[in-house]
C-alpha cells in the first residue's frame, strides 16, 4: 500500500455522503443497533403453535458449559414431571468436575500414545494448544451422565470457579502440560508400562487435587427428600448418582443420535463422521455424527417438539442475533448496507474458510407450525433470565439454515437411510476440523 493509494482511498470515503452518514451513526451507536433490519426483527414474533417450557431458564456464568447445561435442561424437562418441581435442576458443578477429570485422563492418554511424534507435530501441537476446554459435544456428555450420573444442584451447587472457570481451567492446563512432558520423557528414557501408568496416575491425583479444590466434593451417595410445588413432601431415600438419573428420568441416552448439517462437498450427506483424538472418557462410544441437510433436522425436531421432547442442538450463535430481545433471523443485521461492501456468504464458505462453526449448544423448547412446517422456533438459552424473554429466544427458520449445525432426535425417528449410516463405518475428520469444534 502506497501513500498516495491511501489518500485516493481517504478521499473516496469522504465524498461519499453513505459512507459519512455510516461513521456519524457508528460513532454514537453499536453497529448493530445502526444495522438491524427493523422490519425484519418485527416480523419475529413470540408465538409458538407447540410450547413446552413454563420453567426459569439456567445460567451458565463465565463458563463454557453450554452443551452441559442443555443437555441438563433436556434430562431436567423430564425429572420435573417425576417431581413436581418446576424449576429443578441438576447440578450443572457435578458434571463438569466429572467431564475435566475424564478429559484429563483422555489427554493423557492421547499424549502416551504420540509420544513418539515431535512436539510441533500438527496433531501433537493441535491437542496441546486446546486441553481441557469447557467446551463439548453430545456423545461426550453421555459418555458423563452414563459413568457418573447425575445428582440434583442443591447437593453440588455452584462455586465461584464452576461459574468462572478461566483461572482453574489455567492451572489445569499448565499441569497437563507438564505432565505430557514428563510422559514424553520417560518413554524416551525407555521407561516400562507399569511405570508410565503410574506417573499417569500421580498426574491425575494432582488434576482430582487441583479440581476438587475449586469445585468441591461430588456426592458419592446421597439422601433425596423434598417438597413439590404443591407443598408435599417426598423421602426418596438413598441414591448413587447413577441411580437417581435411571429414578427420576425416563430418557435413554444412548437412544439419541447426533444430526449434522457438514455442508461441503466432500463429506456426503446419509454418511456417519467422526473427528479424531475428540472425546473425554477413554473407551466410551467416539462422538459421531450422521451428515443430512437442514429439512430433515428441522422436520424430526419438530416431531419431537410436538411429542413434548425438548430438543438439543448447536449453532454459531453469534450472526444475525437481536441481543436485547433474543431473535435471531438470516440477513437480520445489515452489515453490508452500513459498509457499503458485500460481506454475503454461504454456509458452505463460511465453513471451509474458519467464518462458523459450533460454538454454543442450547434447547428447542418450542416450534411454531404452518400447515406443517416450521416458520420460527423458541430456544431455550442458559445465559440466565434477565436476558431476552426471561431467558429464552426466538429464532427465524430462516437462521435454521444459516447457522444451526446440529441436532439430537431419538434413533428411532431417523429415516431408514440415516438409520443404515449408522452401521456403516464413518468418515474421520482431523482433530482440527470445523466439526470437531465444541459448543
């Protein structure tokens, strides 16, 4: 870039009136609210024909815990009907603590088995730079519900760190780091397995140390009495954390199956994928998606919906967002009219080119049908209730399209040749691929 390129660029600008009128407004007022599509925010009505909430939406704090929390909130829509308690809610403390320690161990165990590789190798230096996010995806949260079961939050409630993970998840890192060196070097040094496996161990004990520490001690047995919301009172009795998920909720995790919308080319649609080195419990189910377009997610979401069966899914949650009042719609906010300058892309473009991704799971706790079809769905949030409407959101079908990449639907809902791509062997992503992104 010249000097002279620049003052020609300069000048353009300020001859144009568009262009002025765009930096006088942005001056004053976030862009957003300068590039919101008025006619387009208020077409995006509340009003659901099927609606299954009338609880309080969750909280996640200053944690990354989305896929947690809605995968809760789905267990949760359950067990309030065998409780009678509307607003009850699992401890979102309990399966965190127990999803870190898993993933530590999954880590390491990674780390043993590329120790022979450099560490500047793409997969070696890939697995380094993301230990242990908050972050994670439906087959790894069942793998956490079905080892360790659930238990309610009154009995592990949040702490400070469990609402504001940066400061823990740091000191984890720099453990799991140093122990991956330490691994690295003794099998260098031709240690044998037995001690490999214990200086896993002694790692572990430090990250259980470090964990309990700041998120507190899960019940390993526990005493359940309450009150329902007419004000009687129940002695449950006695529970593992195992039993009382198997006790007070009718779903059967391993009965649910990940839908994606993989819109590139190359990764046919009716086909599994999975993504390497991608999990937290060492030998359970790998996380697995079957690839198909956005009209079958929608349709089998709204059969369930229907059928009273909040739905889990994920998304790039940021694009086109509404955040005051939580609405979401394709081409909502105009950033391209307030620039002067075509930022339009497709889901395809967006994908390849590192533009979304999954970042944050929430719940289908609504769906709004004409003549069949869905025109707009309600979204249960877990970013509390004095956002949005008492947390909960409103998405135009239209963003289904754009920005959803997932959803969860029962086995037996699937079309038989999704049911077929189920048997059959998956592709692998690399570790780093878009779909190995954590909501």
């Amino acid at each position: 870039m010249t000097s002279d390129q620049l003052r020609a660029w300069s000048a353009a600008l300020a001859a144009d009136p568009a262009a002025r009128l765009a930096m006088n407004a942005v001056a004053r007022t976030s862009v957003d609210a300068v590039a919101v599509d008025r006619a387009r925010l208020l077409a995006v009505q509340p009003s659901m024909s099927n609606r299954l909430d009338d609880w309080d939406a969750a909280d996640q704090k200053r944690s990354g815990r989305c896929w947690l929390f809605a995968a809760l909130n789905l267990l949760r829509a359950d067990a309030r009907k065998h409780l009678g308690v509307k607003n009850f809610e699992f401890s979102q403390n309990h399966a965190m603590y127990w999803d870190k320690i898993e993933r530590a161990n999954f880590f390491l165990e990674d780390m043993i088995e590329l120790a022979g590789a450099e560490p500047d190798d793409r997969v070696t230096a890939f697995l380094l730079g993301n230990v242990l996010d908050d972050g994670g995806q439906w087959n790894m949260e069942v793998a956490i519900f079905e080892k360790h079961g659930v238990v309610p939050k009154t009995l592990m409630p949040e702490t400070e760190s469990s609402s504001n993970t940066s400061r823990m998840n740091a000191s984890l890192r720099t453990l799991l780091r140093k122990g991956a060196r330490l691994l690295r070097d003794a099998i260098a040094d031709g240690a044998v397995h037995d001690d490999i496996d214990e200086l896993k161990r002694s790692i572990l004990a430090d990250a259980h140390r470090i964990l309990t520490i700041h998120l507190g001690v899960p019940p390993a047995r526990f005493e359940w009495r309450w009150n329902d919301d007419d004000g009687a009172f129940h002695d449950g009795g006695h529970f593992t954390p195992r039993e009382f998920l198997t006790k007070y909720t009718d779903v059967s995790l391993a009965d649910y199956v990940c839908l994606v919308d993989d819109p590139r080319s190359e990764h046919p649609k009716n086909h599994a994928l999975t993504v390497a080195h991608l999990g937290n419990v060492v030998g359970a189910e790998p996380v697995l998606y079957l690839n198909t377009d956005t009209a079958t997610m929608k349709r089998l979401a709204a059969e369930a919906i229907v059928e009273e069966e909040p739905v889990w899914f994920g998304c790039d949650v940021d694009p086109h967002m509404e955040d005051k009042q939580g609405i979401w719609s394709a081409d909502l906010i105009d950033y391209s009219a307030v620039y002067g300058v075509d930022l339009a892309t497709t889901k395809e473009e967006r994908v390849r080119y590192g533009d979304s991704a999954m970042t944050h799971a929430m719940l289908f706790t609504g769906v709004d049908l004409v003549a069949g079809a869905p025109r707009r769905w309600r979204v249960e949030n877990s970013w509390g209730t004095e956002k949005f409407d008492k947390g909960f959101c409103t998405m135009d079908d239209s963003w289904f399209d754009e920005y959803v990449f997932e959803v969860v639907v029962r086995k037996d809902r699937l079309p038989e040749e999704l049911r077929a791509a189920l048997s059959a062997a998956p592709i692998v992503l690399d570790p780093w691929d878009p779909m190995g992104a954590l909501a």
